[in-house]
C-alpha cells in the first residue's frame, strides 16, 4: 500500500487518475529603481499588462459552457472588476511614479497592503477573499515578467484524466483545467468556501482541499485515487486498494444514473402520499441547475448573494430582474423570495452596515432586524419583490423572526408598499403569501402564534440548531457539537411541524438538513411533507421518499421523539434507514 494523505472532502465523488502536479511560479521579485526617464513606459507597460490580464479572463468567460451549472461567470466576472478597482489599477501606478520603481515591485507592495487587510478579518469568508486578491496579482505577474503558458492554458486535452495537485486555484484556472478533461483536484490550500472548491462541486469534480505538502509528497505522475467525501487521497495504491475503489467508482456513477430517472417522476411515497420537494437556489444562474433536477418550485431564494461581493448595493430594478429571471424560468412555480438575510456568516464586501463592532454578529443586527433598522434598503426589495409577485407565484419569506412584532413591523411596511405601488399604477399580487423562517429557538417555541399569523413557515436548520446549542455553525472547533439529532433540536423541529398542522399552516424545511437523506425518513416521520434543498440533492431525496413507507415512519419517529439518549437516537435513525 502506498502514502495515504487525508485532507477536507471538498466536492464528493471517487477518482482515480495519474498526478500532474502543478508548481505554480514563484516569482522572485526584486525592487529597482528607474531612471527618471523610464517611468512612463514602466507605467504604460503595467497598464498593457492589466489590459492583457482582462482579455485573458475574457475570453475565459466566453468560453464557459451555456449549460455549466452555477454562475461561475460571477467569479469571473468579480477577478474583472478588481483589474479595474483603482487599489489594483492606479494605487501600483502612483507607487512606480513616486517611487520610481519597476510595475512588479509596485504591485507586490500594493498585494501585500491588500491581503494584510483581509487576513486580519474576522469572517472567515472574507479572509479567504485574499485568495481573489492573490489570484488576480499572479496573473497581471506572469504578464509582467513574461511567463510562459501553464499547460491547462493549452488549447487541447493533455490534462484529460489526471488529477491536478496545486498549492491553490483560481476559479479561472479550475475553469480551464476542467475544459481540459481533467478528474479531481487535490489542494494544499482552500476549504470548503473558497471559489474553486464552489467551482468543484458545482461541477461535480472530485476534490480534497488542505492536503498539505502535497505537492511535494505526491510524485508527478503517481497513480492517485481521490475519495472526495472521505478527503482522502491514496499514492501508488496496490491492487487491491485499486479494485475496491474502481468498483465503488462504478457504483457510482450507476447511482448516478439511476437518479437522472427521477427527474421527471413524482415525489411519492410507497403509501401514496405526494411530497414537495423543491430547490434553494442564490443566483440567477441556479436556474439550469433547478431544471436539470425537475425542482416543482424554489423554496429558498437566499437574495443577499445579490449583494455581496460588489461595491454598490443593487437597485429595485436590478433586484426585480433578479428575481423575475428565475419566476419566469421556472414557469409558473412556485417561487419563495427571501427578504435580505445579510449580517453574521453573510457579509457585504468588506463593509458592514449597522453593525461595526459587533461582539456576537450571529446574534446582533442581522437579516429582518437589520431590514428594520434600514427601512431604506429594505423598502427597495419589498417594492422589487412585491413587483415580481405580478408575474408568477412568488412568496415571500422573513428570516430571523424572533418575535411578533417584527412580524407586525414587516407587515406595516409591506402595507406601504403596496399603497405606493398602487398610487404608482405598478401591478403586484394583492394576495402574495408571506411566510417566515423559524431559527430562532424563539420562534420555534412560538411556533403556534406564529402559524397563525403566517401563511406559510420555513424551517431553517442551518440557525436553528446553531442557536439552540450555543454552537458556532462556521466554527470548526466547535463542530463536534452541531447535532441535528439532539433532541432539543428534535423538539423544536416538531413543536414547528405540529404547530403549522393545528393551524393549517404549511411547514416546509429549508435548512442543510432537508437535503441530508440521513434525516429524510425521520423528517417524514415527523410528518414535514415540503423540502426545500440545493439542487444537487434533490434527486436523492426523492429516491429516498419513493422507498418510504410513511405509516411505519411515523410509529418509529414517536419513538425518537422520547429518547434523550444520543446513541440510542443514532441507532434508531439508522433502523430507519435500513
Ligand atoms: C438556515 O438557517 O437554515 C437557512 C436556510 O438560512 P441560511 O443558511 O441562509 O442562514
Ligand atoms: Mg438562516
């Protein structure tokens, strides 16, 4: 048996393949100075480069497949931008002027600048933006010190097959590399947020991020095999190690096969009882990814993805063309939009309305508490959303209520809307649904009253069981502790459920545990028919509602409800599974 090395199982699947590994150059970067006479055609020759640096991310875009599953252009598109941020076009021109040096000198100190203010972040989503800031100088670099082409820049197919081991990966280069064919990744750095690893799973390559050293103990051209939801990688398997993972490869991808079927089959149980099962989608994009699965509505548009990552917030036009492209698409569906949930994990570019110093962002100004306190903001997408409504069947849903008279705040100004809308001639639904999340403990324990003040409720297990167990859900220490089986965590779920039944108020799921088929045959059991996940689950899912039998899930879901005891929990999931 060869090296084993383990990292984060990134972007599932099993591939086996030979190693190209990729040393991205290190660039030896020493300071000059120019004579004075040189410095316009330093600053001329840095602005060629810049040019250069977005032809090439241009006709990258051009070339992403129409059907590619989430809005890579997105990713593209932000690398673009910053060629044109003035900290990276014109900071490096003054530095060359002022201090007559060379371009690559002047960028390297302006990188430095940039990435010192991202790594002393506290949100480990935007400390892992310096990788955009990284990604972008290397390229303008290679061009300023004439670099040769790597190989997956290449026109043809030589990466097809292999599995690329880097230090990093730009979503551009991952981009080429899978143009190229290529099976896996392995990636010394990353985790499970950064761009490529996004890239990765949306386009269903292999891949195992944070394995260190693995440039320099896997030999280029070993035989690797990648077991994306183990995070494992295996160098110079035997044979026997080999057989067991082509097997489970081809296993695979007849599953995969097998749920392909599904697409247009109802999701129905064995005892006949039809279950909804829809889609959370974040970007306009998503679209091809809802079809592809049959998705009979979206339950979860998570809008602040329409926010973030830019440097102006969007205007009610841009919004209701946001949401109108997926109401449209999805042809009458149902659409659920959810109102602004910005603040804590979810973070506008660098800038926090409302809430600088924050000491426990998860539990200040966030979603419908910042949406109150910005009527402003939060009047510009009521009006988009309620537009929206006079094209399809849109819902709109409030996360975060913690209380009913947020509930009643939101009301009050839904009501505004609407009277200014009207007072403008604009059409809307008069009747459009309005729901509300429940993810806060709060709530849960509210449930009741909250049911009958709603029209529909979502639960959002993603918060709720952070909440309910004083558990961090972005912090790897703390990890171990974030159980959807605790049975505080049960209860609530089930006071939900079974408030929405007394008062004839649909409850739908819409958190990570919806689309986890461990928890569907419990969920069910519960008596939760309305499912709202990433689309990449969809299908199992529904294979696993097809296989169940409703009548004998409930009896043994009673069961669970009365345990405390977490193995005794655990094991009876597991019946349920069987
Ligand atoms: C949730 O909290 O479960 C949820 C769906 O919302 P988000 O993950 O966007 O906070
Ligand atoms: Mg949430």
């Amino acid at each position: 048996m060869g090296l084993i090395l383990t990292g984060v199982g990134v972007s599932k699947g099993i591939a086996i393949g030979n190693a190209c590994v990729l040393n991205r150059d290190q660039f030896e970067i020493n300071e000059y100075v120019l004579p004075k006479h040189l410095v316009a055609e330093e600053v001329a020759r840095f602005r060629q480069a810049l040019a250069t640096a977005k032809k090439q991310l241009k006709e990258i875009h051009r070339k992403i497949p129409r059907n590619t599953p989430i809005d890579i252009a997105s990713f593209l598109e932000t690398h673009v931008l910053m060629l044109d941020d003035s900290a990276l076009s014109d900071v490096p021109v003054r530095l060359i002027k002022s201090q007559q040096c060379n371009a690559a000198w002047a960028l390297k100190q302006q990188r430095d600048a940039l990435v010192g203010v991202f790594e002393a972040m506290d949100d480990p989503y935007l400390r892992t933006r310096k990788d955009d800031i990284d990604h972008v100088v290397h390229r303008i670099l290679r061009i300023l010190l004439n670099h040769a082409p790597q190989p997956f820049e290449a026109s043809d197919n030589r990466l097809a097959g292999c599995v690329m081991v880097v230090g990093d990966l730009s979503p551009a280069d991952s981009l080429l590399m899978h143009q190229q064919g290529i099976a896996a990744f392995v990636t010394e750095s990353g985790g499970v947020t950064s761009h490529a690893t996004i890239l990765a799973r949306s386009l269903g390559i292999p891949a195992v991020a944070g394995v260190r050293h693995a440039r320099r103990d896997i030999p280029h051209n070993a035989v690797v095999v990648i077991d994306g939801q183990q995070g494992l990688v295996l160098v110079d398997p035997d044979e026997h190690a080999l057989r067991y993972f082509r097997a489970r490869q081809r296993e695979e991808k007849r599953y995969v096969t097998q749920l392909a079927k599904l697409k247009d089959q109802p999701a129905v149980t064995r005892d006949g009882v039809t279950i909804t099962l829809q889609a959370n989608v974040e970007l306009p994009d998503d679209l091809h990814a809802l079809k592809r699965v049959g998705a009979t509505g979206v339950g979860l548009y998570r809008t602040e993805f329409l926010f973030m990552n830019r440097a102006q917030l969007p205007n009610e036009d841009e919004q209701l063309h946001a949401y109108l492209h997926i109401v449209r698409g999805m042809k009458g569906a149902p659409i659920t939009i959810r109102t602004l949930d910005l603040g804590a994990d979810k973070m506008l570019n660098g800038y926090r309305i409302g809430m600088q110093g924050a000491t426990n962002p998860a539990l200040g100004l966030r979603a419908v508490r910042l949406c109150l306190k910005e009527p402003s903001l939060f009047r510009t997408q009521l009006r988009a959303i309620l537009r929206a409504s006079a094209h399809g069947a849109v819902r709109m849903m409030i996360p975060m209520l913690s209380a009913p008279h947020e509930l009643a705040q939101v009301m009050h100004l839904v009501d505004q809307v609407k009277q200014e809308l009207k007072e403008e001639g604009r059409k809307y639904d008069e009747k459009m649904p309005i729901g509300g999340m429940i993810e806060v403990p709060a709530a849960a324990l509210m449930a009741d009253v909250f049911a009958r003040q709603l029209d529909f409720m979502s639960i959002g297990t993603n918060d709720l069981i952070q909440y309910a167990l004083a558990t961090d859900r972005i912090d790897e220490a703390v990890n171990y502790l974030y159980n959807p089986l605790h049975p505080g965590v049960l209860r609530l779920i089930d006071m939900t459920i079974s408030a929405g039944r007394e008062a004839n108020t649909p409850v739908a799921m819409c958190g990570e545990m919806a689309g986890d088929k461990r928890y569907t045959r419990l969920l069910l059991g519960m008596g939760l028919n309305q499912f709202s996940m990433h689309p990449a689950m969809l299908l199992e899912i529904k294979s696993v509602v097809q296989a169940s039998n409703l009548a004998e899930l409930r009896k043994m879901a009673r069961k669970v409800l009365r345990c405390s005891d977490p193995d005794e929990i655990n094991a009876l999931v597991d019946k349920m599974n069987a």
